[in-house]
C-alpha cells in the first residue's frame, strides 16, 4: 500500500466517522424536541474535553472546505460541561457563516481560538 492511499483512507474514516456523529445528533435533536414536547427541559451536559473537541470538528470542516484555510489555536486546556449537540451546533453555525461570508476574498482564512483568560 502506499502511503497516500493510507492517508487517503485515514481521511476517509474520518470524514465518515463525523458524519455519523452528525447522525447521532440529528437523531439527539429529534428525541431533545420530543422531551421539549413533553415539557421536559432539561439539557444533556457533560465534560467535554474543549481542545479535542474543536480540532475534530475543525479536520471536519477542513474536508468540507477544501478551498479555505482553517487555522486552530486552542491552548485551552481541561473540560467544561457542555451539552455537545448544541455546542456542535452553534459551532456549525459559526463555520458556515464564517465560510459564506468568506467566498469571495482572496485568502480564504477562518481562525478558530480558544484560550482560558
């Protein structure tokens, strides 16, 4: 095998790998309007190594955007309780904008930092 075939299907497995976490939290949403329905409220937190897991969600966005440059800087270190659906989604939101409004410069350059002050 040569070694950008591996790389090739590393990358792959990563790209299907959050895909399918992204299946997990549209069916997360279905049940979490479910509860809301139900009058439940309450939200679904739990430790989440920050750093972690904004550089998963960020290789994402790099194979989504091959055209733009997605710089991470985090020296953030430890984990806050957050509910991960809704994290994942307010940073979904934030790329996406940040990637649309991005489009016509030239240098296609979305920072991303992340440190404790």
């Amino acid at each position: 095998e040569s070694p950008e075939l591996t790389q090739s299907m590393h990358t792959s497995m990563t790209t299907l790998y959050s895909q399918l976490e992204r299946m997990e939290s549209i069916i997360s949403r279905i049940f979490s309007i479910q509860r809301y329905h139900m009058g439940i409220f309450s939200l679904k937190c739990e430790p989440v190594d920050i750093k972690l897991f904004l550089a998963q969600e960020v290789d994402l966005y790099r194979q989504l955007h091959k055209g733009i440059i997605f710089r991470l800087d985090c020296s953030f270190q430890g984990t806050l309780p957050l509910d991960k659906i809704q994290f994942r989604q307010v940073l979904t939101n934030l790329f996406e904008n940040a990637a649309k409004h991005i489009s016509g410069k030239k240098k296609k350059i979305i920072a991303i930092n992340c440190h404790k002050e």
